[in-house]
C-alpha cells in the first residue's frame, strides 16, 4: 500500500486482509490493514481500545484514502473479541 495513514510494523494486527468498500451502487475490493491498539499517554485516551481499517487507497476509485477507527472502552472490546471467537467457531463449522 502506497500512502499508508496507519504505520504498519511488526506490531500490526493484520496486514493485507480481503476488504471491500460499498455504497449504494457501488462496489470497491481492496487490501487493508487492521488494527488493534490502545491510545499513548499523551494523547489522553486512557481506557480506550482502538480497531483502525485502512483500505490500499490505490484499490478504491469511490473512497479517498482514509482510516476508519472505533474507539470501544474494554467491555466493549471484549464483547466485539467474544463476537469474532463465536462466528470464527460458526465459520470453522464447530
């Protein structure tokens, strides 16, 4: 991805996911970047998790490069992780 808004390093959750973009009649398929992290102290956000997704902006026509980001509080984290892990097993077939 060329002209990344989100530093991708080691650290990133995902990198290079299948992700698509929509609108009413429209439809873009693109890589993205996925994130999980907690804000620095000094940006004073304690107590915030944040999920990031960034699209390869070179993939969409309809979309302008950006990052959409959640700011979930731990309970609503930990509610989104006990999601993935359900629909992960349904997905699995368990």
């Amino acid at each position: 991805m060329r002209r990344r808004l989100l530093d991708v390093t080691s650290y990133t959750t995902l990198d290079f996911v299948d992700a698509s973009a929509f609108g009413v009649d429209w439809t873009d398929e693109a890589p993205a970047v996925v994130d999980v992290d907690t804000p620095d102290e000094h940006e004073d956000a304690t107590g915030i998790v944040r999920l990031s997704l960034e699209l390869d902006g070179t993939g969409v026509e309809e979309v302008r490069p950006h990052v959409d980001r959640l700011h979930l509080s731990p309970e609503q984290a930990r509610t989104l992780a006990d999601d993935l892990l359900e629909h992960a097993d349904r997905a699995e077939g368990d």
